[in-house]
C-alpha cells in the first residue's frame, strides 16, 4: 500500500542467527537509533532466526523491496559478485585482527558497491568472528576431513574447498542445519562460537575445532533504489547510525563470541580441540587447489590485499 505522506517509513531487517549474537545485537541497535534519532519518520521491523526470510529466499526479498537490510555472509553473495569470496578462501586470515583490517581497506570496501546495477547496495562489513569446525569425529589433520558430510553455506568455493579437503560438502541453509546435524544428514559444520552456541549446534555434535577457518563476517546491504530513494536528510542520518553500529557489533564480536565459547567449554557435551600454528597450515596447504580454481575470479590483486593484512 503506498505511504500516506505522514507515515513513517518502514524498514524490515530481516536476518538468520539469533539475537543474542553480534549481528543479532547489531539489528537491534539499529532499530535503537534510527527510531530515536528519526521519530516519526523511520520505524523499524527486526525479525531473527530466519522468521521472515532465510536463505535461498532474502536476497530474491530484497530485490523486490519487500525488505530493506539483510547482513548476509559473503558466501550468499556469489551470484551477484565472485569478489567477495576471498573472504571464504579457508585459512588465508591469520586470525580476526587481520580480516578486519582487510575489511576497513579501500580494496574491500570498495567490494560493497560492486552489485549496486544489480539492485543491491553495500553498506558495512559487520564481523562475528573465527568460523570454527563442529564434528562427530576428532578433526586435527586434512586427512581426519576425509568422507565427512560438511554442511556448506551455498557457494561452490565452500563446495571446492571442502572436495580439495575430500569431505563430501552438502548445501544447506542455517535455519536446518540443527536438524541436519542431529539426523546425520550431514555430521560436521562450520560457524563462529556465537551461532554454535546459539543454535546448539554443540548439543548434537561430540568435537569442536578451533580452527580459525574463516572470518565469519557478513555485508550489511539494502535495496539500491530504497535507501538512494530516502528523503536525503533521512538516508544521511542513518548512514551514520551504519558507521556507529557498525563500530559497536566489530567491537563486541570478539567478547561475545569468547563468551559462548566459554559456555560450550563448560557444558562439557563436546571436547574443544585447539589447532596448533603448524596443523593449520596444513589445512591451508590441502585447500590450495581449490583456491587455484577461484583465483582469476576473485583477483590474485585482491587475494594478496588480503594475504598482506596478515602482516600490517
Ligand atoms: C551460515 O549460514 O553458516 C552463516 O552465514 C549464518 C550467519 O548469518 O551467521
């Protein structure tokens, strides 16, 4: 229905963790300022856990304007942009110091208007941390990968780099991936300590790997013709309130996903194995075929940005 000329304008953040998560945190201080600094003129709509749109179905739901912020992984970027992806090459970030030092760089911001003719706009990086290994065998080596059912976010790099791995990689959204692990559909994941915890994940699953695999972070992105079409007082307003919120989830990631790590540590269900420096870089060396075939599409230029905040 068309907006009265007094309405406020509403904006729907829709998103697939729960809230007590970084990004969970992070729609909801959204939602904090934008209602206080804009009253009257903005409302906004949080929904979770996958409640109004969850993978396969958000990114088609944004294009369509019937929502207007999703903070998706790059990984469910890949059939708008292949350049996003050298944040899903496994084992090229050290740790999360270094990926967010990529992140706040010219070369990967510049990565958030690459889909803007394709109707979708960029906004921030928001992090949620070292993705981690779940599993129902010990993992430590390449080999210990071999035959697992990995459930994969829905990219082939995730697919190549689990088959480089000689694991059978199986796409599947986050809202049935509980289900999928607890029937053996699939019986190993990946995900930061926050969604681990958050989605119990811990509880149908006997080891965790402190593997530090990938950065767990997400592009925070609207409708290009929504937010280039808020009245300019509006959008500027809120373009802060991305730079404040974005500052607030980055800083706490880190504490809140040291937390839940704690509280798997102490409901003893799993054993936490921690990869020793020399371990992981033999997983970094077993994927390299995989980053071979991805290397001319994400840009070996962008690959070696990346490798060199390793080392500011
Ligand atoms: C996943 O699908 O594993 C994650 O990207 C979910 C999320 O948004 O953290």
């Amino acid at each position: 229905m068309a907006k009265a000329n007094n309405d406020p304008i509403t904006i729907k953040f829709a998103h697939v963790v729960a809230e007590h998560t970084p990004k969970g945190q992070g729609a909801l201080l959204f939602k904090k300022l934008a209602e206080e600094r804009l009253p009257g003129k903005v409302k906004v709509e949080v929904y979770p856990n996958s409640s109004l749109f969850g993978d396969g179905k958000e990114l088609e739901a944004l294009l369509l304007n019937e929502v207007q912020l999703l903070a998706p992984a790059p990984a469910k970027l890949d059939k708008f942009t292949k350049k996003l992806q050298v944040f899903d090459l496994m084992f090229l970030f050290d740790d999360a110091a270094a990926a967010e030092r990529f992140q706040k760089s010219e070369k990967a911001l510049a990565l958030l208007s690459t889909m803007e003719d394709k109707g979708l706009k960029g906004l921030a990086y928001w992090s949620n941390g070292m993705r981690q290994f779940t599993s129902n065998k010990p993992l430590r080596e390449p080999r210990d990968a071999r035959g697992m059912k990995f459930r994969v976010q829905p990219s082939y790099i995730w697919d190549e780099q689990y088959v480089a791995l000689r694991a059978v990689p199986r796409k599947m959204a986050f809202a049935e991936l509980y289900q999928g692990l607890q029937t053996g559909v699939v019986n190993a994941s990946d995900n930061p300590w926050s969604n681990i915890f958050s989605q119990r994940h811990y509880e149908v699953q006997k080891y965790v790997t402190e593997a530090n695999l990938t950065m767990g972070n997400y592009v925070l992105l609207t409708n290009t013709k929504f937010w280039n079409g808020l009245p300019d007082d509006v959008r500027h307003e809120l373009d802060e309130i991305v730079v404040e919120v974005t500052d607030a989830v980055n800083k706490q990631a880190e504490q809140l996903n040291r937390e839940d790590k704690q509280r798997i540590v102490e409901s003893n269900t799993v054993e936490v194995i921690t990869l020793t420096p020399e371990q992981r870089s033999h997983w970094r060396e077993a994927v390299q075929p995989a980053w071979k075939k991805f290397e001319a599409e994400i840009g070996i230029d962008l690959i070696k940005a990346a490798q060199a905040a390793n080392n500011p």
